[in-house]
C-alpha cells in the first residue's frame, strides 16, 4: 500500500486492521451459518420437487385419458368453470438477513366441485380436477422455496467473494504495510540514536 510510513499512518492501519479481522470473522460465520440453512432448504427443495413432479404427471396423465374419451367442446366447456378460486398473499420472511418470499393462499371452492354436467363430463375428467385441486398448495409453496433458494445462494456468492477479498488481499495488505512501516520507523530510530551518539561523541571529543 502506499502509504507514508508515519506512527500516525501505523496507528490508523493498525486500526483498520483490527477492524478487517473482526469483520472477517463475523462474515465468515455467518456465510458458513447461511450454507448450513441453504442446505436444509435444498433438501425440502428436492423432497417437495419430487413429489409435485409425480403428481404433476400423474394429472397430465388423467388428463390425457380424459381427452381421449371426450370431445374438445366438451372438455373446453368443462375446464372453463373454475370451482375453486385462489388468492396468494406475497409478503416477506428473513433468514440470516436475506429478505426471502412468504407466499399465503387462500382457496374459495364453489358448493359444487364439479360444476358442469356429468352428462356431457366423465368420471376420468372429473377426477383430473380433483387431482389439480390437491397441488395447487404444493406449486404455491415449490414457488416460495424454489425463490428462496435462489436468493441463499446469490447472498452465498457474495458472503463468499468478501471473505475472499478480506482473508486473500486485504488483511494481508495490511500486514504487509503495517511491517514495511514498523520497519522503516525502527531503521529511522536506529538512525537518529546513531547521529545522537556520534553528535555527543563529538562533542566530548571537543571538550576535552
């Protein structure tokens, strides 16, 4: 660092560095605690993934069947007329300072769960809608944690690239200064107690 080698520059180094190594230590603990909870939401991650994955497919599956045996008015028609209306809250949680999604439903289901004729509908169709109904809180809560996910690991990212920065560049600047001017006040020293000794050798040498 360029620097002028004053006790006053040491001093304020001395400060700095003081200040980097506390700071290192507080953010190397907390990016080592966010790791620890990213992984535990990964694994719910995985888990809830899974298991809405399946159940996507198993719908799909249901649906196709139900297309099959249907004409395409009439399935149009019968997917037409919503009986469960949705409404998702967005607010905010915080995990480890990361100011992460918290997502509410709310369901409203209409008295009649299928509510289109059964004439016209069959039983393959029917249970589809059932089926969709069910997931419909697991894709809400896949959306909150898969969001949440993402968000842990840029704060990681960036935890990660600062304790970098302290431990690799500036800690190290700083030591390194903090001895060249250590150095440098002590050779000043060494040099004026040498003028000092030789001022009063002199001296001496014209008293006599």
């Amino acid at each position: 660092m360029n620097v002028n080698p004053t006790r006053m520059e040491l001093n304020r180094l001395k400060a700095r560095l003081k200040t980097a190594t506390r700071g290192y230590k507080l953010l190397k603990d907390k990016t080592d605690e966010m790791i620890r909870r990213f992984t535990s939401v990964i694994k719910e991650n995985k888990l809830l993934r899974d298991s809405v994955e399946k159940e996507v497919s198993a719908v799909l599956a249901q649906f196709s069947v139900a297309r099959s045996l249907m004409r395409r008015s009439d399935i149009e028609l019968a997917f037409s007329m919503p009986s469960v209306s949705l409404k998702v809250e967005c607010t905010t949680g915080n995990v480890m300072s990361v100011a992460v999604p918290k997502l509410s439903l709310e369901e409203s289901r209409a008295e009649n769960v299928y509510p289109y004729s059964f004439a016209a509908v069959t039983s393959e169709a029917d249970y589809s809608v059932e089926l969709v109904g069910k997931i419909i809180a697991k894709l809400v809560r896949l959306a909150e944690i898969e969001k949440t996910t993402a968000m842990l690991a840029d704060e990681i990212e960036k935890g990660k690239r600062r304790v970098n920065a302290l431990e690799n560049i500036m800690i190290p600047n700083l030591q390194e200064t903090i001895k060249y001017i250590t150095m440098k006040l002590e050779e000043n020293d060494r040099g004026s107690r040498t003028r000092l000794m030789k001022v009063k050798s002199m001296m001496e040498g014209r008293n006599q």
